[in-house]
C-alpha cells in the first residue's frame, strides 16, 4: 500500500490530456511513494499505453505545481514502457532538473518558498 498521492494526480492528469473522466481510466501501478510508475494504462478496458506516451512526447502536460514541467521524449517513454511519475525528472532529466533549480534559486527563494 502507497501513501502518496502521486498515483492519484497521474490519473487525473492523463484523463485530462485524454478529456474524459478518471473514473473511466485504470492505471496498473509499480513503486512506492514518489517512486511509481504507470506500468500498463486502460481506458474502458482498452490498453492506450502507447497513445499516451505519444500525447505526452506531443507536449500534453504531465506533471505536477512544483516540480518543472520538463518533456519527456517520446522514444525513451516507449522504450521504457512504463509511464514515470513526475519525480521521475529527478531521475532521468537530471542535468535539465539541475539547470532549472539553479536558475529558479536566482531570485534568492529556495524551491520550498517558491
């Protein structure tokens, strides 16, 4: 059992990019915590990992407020067959995070006051 929201929030958010209820949508999780990914994705029984790896490296947002919305390639999405949490970006886009959070600690605010 997780304790974290994060699978909630990745739910809602492709059944944003899909434009239909969440309720419609099934995402098998893997992980913990902020540590999860989609492993396969359902719509009405249907499985749409790829379509959703495509809207995602089309530039749908997949993200969350305070974590940057870096994009992710869509080839890497496939390869790796698995749908990241935003977290993730720690992870795989670190030298893209790090560029980001050093010029975002430019205005002398921390992430957390940010």
């Amino acid at each position: 059992m997780g304790l974290c929201n994060v699978p909630i929030g990745m739910t809602k958010n492709v059944a944003k990019m899909l434009n239909v209820p969440s309720e419609r949508l099934f995402i098998e999780f893997a992980g913990l915590n902020h540590l999860v990914w989609g492993k396969r994705i359902w719509l009405d029984g249907e499985r749409i990992d790829d379509k959703v790896f495509d809207l995602i490296a089309d530039g749908e947002s997949m993200t969350m407020k305070n974590i940057p919305d870096l994009k992710w390639d869509g080839t890497f999405l496939k390869t790796l067959g698995m749908l990241p949490c935003p977290y993730h970006r720690y992870y795989y886009l670190t030298k893209d995070m790090l560029e980001d959070e050093i010029e975002a600690s430019k205005d002398g605010k921390t992430r957390a006051e940010a």
